[in-house]
C-alpha cells in the first residue's frame, strides 16, 4: 500500500510543459510591457499595476517548481527508506 502510493506520487513529480511555457509567456508579456511604458503608450502607474500583477504570477510559477522539487527530494527519500526498510526484512526473516 505505501509502496503504491509513493509510485503514484512519484509518476506525479514532474511539472509539465504547460508550467515551462507558462514562465515564458510571463516573461514576454513583462518584456512587452516595458517596452510599452519606453514608447510612452502607457502611463507609470499603468505599467507599475501591470508590472506588479505579471511579477506575481511569476512568483506563484517559481514558488510551485520549488514545492515540487521539495517533494521530489523527500519522496525519494521516503522510496530510498522503503526500499531499505524492504532490505531490512529480507535480512531479518532470512536469519531465523
């Protein structure tokens, strides 16, 4: 049973493509923006709004790869545990 669950968790610990592009659509849309407020077709307070919003997407985008690779890390520990408590048994019956 917490073998299986750890499988699934683990089959689930890659972010998509979706995630990747989403960052870079972000990032083109920060890059359009400025070049909006240079070119005077927006005003500061405008671009400043836009900014703010755009960098917090981008935030919530970097802080769930961080998430995921944390749980990436402790799920492999919790695998490497398993998998040496499985040795662990093996040994044990095998002595009696």
């Amino acid at each position: 049973m917490i073998k299986e669950r750890i499988n699934t968790q683990t089959a689930q610990k890659h972010l998509g493509h979706k995630h990747y592009e989403a960052i870079v659509k972000v990032d083109s849309k920060l890059i359009k923006l400025q070049d909006l407020y240079i070119d005077g077709d927006i005003g500061k307070l405008d671009y400043e709004t836009a900014k703010q919003r755009y960098n917090n997407i981008l935030d919530e985008l970097k802080e769930k790869e961080i998430r995921q690779k944390e749980t990436s890390v402790l799920l492999d520990t919790n695998k490497n545990g398993l998998k040496n408590l499985i040795a662990l048994n093996f040994s044990l019956l095998n002595l009696t």
